[in-house]
C-alpha cells in the first residue's frame, strides 16, 4: 500500500510540473529515498501543507495534492487521524469538498 501511495504521488507531483510549473524533482527525489508515506508526514508536520498546494489550488487541481490522496480511501489508513484531518481541513479551505 506505501508504494502505491509513493506511485501515485509521484505521477501527481508530475501532472502538477505540468499543470503549474512546480519544480518537483526534488519531493520525488525525497519519496524515492525515504517512501511517500514519511516523506508526507514530515511535510505535514513540517509545512503543515505540500509544497505545491498553493498552486494547485489556484488551478483548481487540488485533486492533485498530497492532501487529497492522504483523505482519500485509499491511502487515508497509513496515516494517523490527526493528519487525515489536517489534510481535510485544508482541501476544505479551498473548497475542494
């Protein structure tokens, strides 16, 4: 389940470079050598939103984030409650629920 998690973001975070410009090359690096799951828990705890969330928001492809994949059903196990509901919280910041 981690590695899916990893792929997805991964293929996201290159839909954002696409989509907004976002110089993801270094998160993948980070996800490659340290797996999407802690990779994301330490932008949580760090940022308290991903790197390119401001971006995608503004083209309305929160679909995209981190923070969407983290609530998703998929995913939304391999993380702890508070950082599900983080996640949520923003997207609903910005109108993605």
């Amino acid at each position: 389940m981690e590695q899916k998690f990893a792929k997805q973001w991964i293929a996201h975070l290159q839909k954002s470079t696409l989509i907004c410009g976002y110089r993801s090359q270094k998160m993948i690096t980070d996800i490659e050598k340290f797996g999407g799951v802690q990779t994301a828990k330490r932008v949580l705890k760090r940022n308290g939103v991903s790197e390119d969330f401001q971006l995608l928001a503004k083209k309305k492809q929160l679909a995209l984030s981190m923070e969407a994949l983290i609530t998703s059903g998929a995913f939304s196990s391999l993380f702890d409650d508070e950082e599900v509901n983080q996640c949520f919280e923003n997207l609903c910041e910005y109108g993605y629920f």
